[in-house]
C-alpha cells in the first residue's frame, strides 16, 4: 500500500469506472478453465503483458501500466493455449473457486512427498474423492499446499521448481 499526496492546486486524476475489456484470446483461455475453477468475470484483470489477474472484491478500474501486482495470477505463464494451467497463487489463494478438492489430511507422507515436487499415487484415497482429469487444489490439514492435475489414480505434481524442497 502507497499513500501519495498531490501538490496543492492540482487537479485530482480522473479515474475510469469502466474496466477495459478482456482480449478475445483471454476469453479463450478462460473459457477453458471453466470446467475446473469458476471465477467472476467482473473481477477480472488483464495488464498490458495480457497477464490474467483475479483483483479483490470491491476492486477499483485500474490502469493496464504501472500496477505490478494487482491480485491473484490466474494462468501459469508457461501454459499452452490449447491448455491453460491455473497458476500457483490462484491454487493457494483461489482454492475455493475450484469445483474440487484433493485431502490428503489423512496422509502426511503424500503431503511431504507433494512438496517435494513428486508425482503422487492416488490409489489409496477413496475413489469418488478424485476428480477425473481435473485441476485440483491439494488441502493438507484445512491448508492449501498448491496445486496438481488428476488423471485415474496419478496426481502430476504442479508445485513451483524454486519452491520445492530439496529430496
């Protein structure tokens, strides 16, 4: 947060209350999304880098230059068009968005083994708690750990490299 102060005498800047619109190619990659994480279009933010922002509620129109972080980052940069991947801080903030989750409160093992980047086996959970080829938060304990993709019995792990704990 950044308090500022104009000089006496100046006139205060005009801000838009419209919003810019979203480019087409990022209506796109949401829409891809949508089977997996449901997020309201009107708080949605795209900056000059067409970078996806999910802002705070209540959120003033901002400026597409200048503003570094105006939120949650909602797709992974390295995401395919064809394929968009939620990124790490929609996981760990964004969590309750998404139409499924992964407990693995009754396994401290998976958990460790998730932050340390490692592909998890899923056969020992009960199988109407996994998702089918679906993006998923991993809550350990009520907590977010981050993120994976579920396919049948497999978790690939989407946990960030710089992040992951050394094995």
């Amino acid at each position: 947060m950044a308090y500022f102060r104009k000089p006496a005498g100046e006139a205060p800047a005009l801000i838009s209350k419209k919003r810019p619109p979203i480019s087409p190619n990022a209506l796109k990659l949401l829409a891809a999304l949508a089977p997996y994480v449901t997020l309201d279009k009107a708080r949605i933010f795209e900056d000059d880098k067409h970078r996806l922002w999910l802002t705070p509620a209540g959120c003033i129109s901002l400026p597409s230059r200048g503003i570094t972080m105006p939120g949650v980052q909602i797709l992974d940069p390295a995401s395919k068009p064809d394929r968009p991947v939620p990124h790490h801080q929609l996981f760990k903030a964004g969590y309750k968005y998404f139409g499924a989750a992964l407990d693995i409160s009754a396994h401290p093992e998976m958990a460790a083994a998730y932050i340390k980047g490692l592909e998890l086996d899923l056969s020992n959970l009960p199988h109407g708690q996994i998702p089918n080829k679906a993006y998923v938060p991993v809550m350990y304990r009520g907590f977010c750990l981050g993120g994976g993709r579920t396919d049948r019995d497999r978790l690939k792990n989407l946990y960030p490299k710089g992040l992951r704990e050394s094995c």
